[in-house]
C-alpha cells in the first residue's frame, strides 16, 4: 500500500497571529504562497492515485502552487469549526477561561451555521477522510496526497494511528510543510513529519 502526504496550507495572517481560522476563508500571504511553491519537489516524482484539497481557498491554493494536478474539494477536509473562537487567539480565551484546551475541552456555539465541533466530531470527518484514502490505496499503486489545515491533519494523524482525536495535540504542524505516513509491518507510522525543502 501507498504513502499518505498530509500538505499544511501556506502561511496566512491568521496564522502568523495565531487566531484561530476555521470557517474564515483567508488567503495566503505573500511568503504562504512561497512556502507552497518550495513544496513541489518534495510532491513532484510520485503517482498518485487520490489528491484531495479543503475546499477552502488557502488549501487550494497551497495545492495549485506546490502542483498538486486535479486536487478535488473534499468538504470533510475542512479546518476545525472553533464556533465563538474563530479568529480569537488562544492566550485571548484564557483571559476569561485559563484552564481551557482546544483538544479536550471543544469550542462553544458560534453564529448561525457554526456551532464549533469538539474533537470527537473532528474525529469522525478524519474517519470518513481516511475510509476514502484507504479505498483509494488499495486499488492503484500509488500514494494520496491531502492538502488541508493544522488541526484537522493532526487528528487524522492520530486516527491513522489509532489513537483517540485529542491525542492530535501530540502533532505539532506547521505551516508549509510536507509529512508522510507510511506503514511498517502492516502497521502505521509516520515516516516523515514538519518537512520542508
């Protein structure tokens, strides 16, 4: 069976200042969009038999200059909904709740359309990515590629594993990189992790 590239979208303002970006749909910035090109030679020299993208538009984006070719939108590749956190930052919510994690405790309800999703909820899309990517691998001889977000590419990181989706946190990502799960023994691993050129 094939590898599994996980792609972290380039750089956007957002992530630079460390507000949470789930539903708002930024683009890269100048050097996010420098970070997908150096991605290409570490993609390029593969078949790939699945490339898949977050609808959102820094993840297509990030696909289109690191030369991800035909990169479908997969909607359950989608960022993390942090509901009433969305673009707040981390040290901003503990002024008010300084015990909360975003992996243990979830997020509360946000406006309409976006009642923020706990690690479980996380979970179960990374499940359904990863049913696809499996079904995919086991008909070709090549690897898959998933161009998305931090968070949701690290809880499908620790499903591919089999562990709990809180134990996501154990997965730094940052942004513009490459990581690589393979298999040893029938098992997986990761091979590679936080790659760039």
């Amino acid at each position: 069976m094939g590898d599994l590239l996980l792609v972290r979208h380039g750089e956007t303002e957002w992530s630079v200042s460390g507000q949470h970006t789930g539903f708002t749909d930024l683009p890269l910035t100048e050097r996010g969009e420098e970070q997908a090109k150096s991605l290409a030679p570490l993609l390029s020299g593969r078949t790939y038999c699945l490339t898949l993208t977050s609808p959102l538009h820094r993840a297509v984006r990030t696909a289109e200059l690191a030369g991800v070719a035909g990169a479908v939108p997969e909607p359950d590749l989608h960022e993390w909904d942090y509901g009433a956190y969305e673009g707040i930052t981390t040290v901003e919510i503990h002024r008010t709740r300084p015990a909360w994690d975003l992996w243990t405790d979830g997020v509360p309800p946000g406006p309409d359309g976006h009642p923020g999703e706990s690690p479980e909820e996380i979970g179960r899309r990374a499940d359904r990515v990863l049913a696809r990517v499996d079904a995919a691998l086991q008909n070709c001889g090549g690897d898959a590629v998933l161009v998305a977000h931090g968070h949701f590419l690290r809880v499908l990181t620790a499903r591919r594993l089999g562990l709990p989706p809180a134990e996501g946190r154990l997965f730094q990502l940052a942004t513009g990189t490459v990581s690589r799960l393979s298999t040893e023994h029938g098992r997986p691993v990761i091979a590679e992790w936080n790659i760039r050129p």
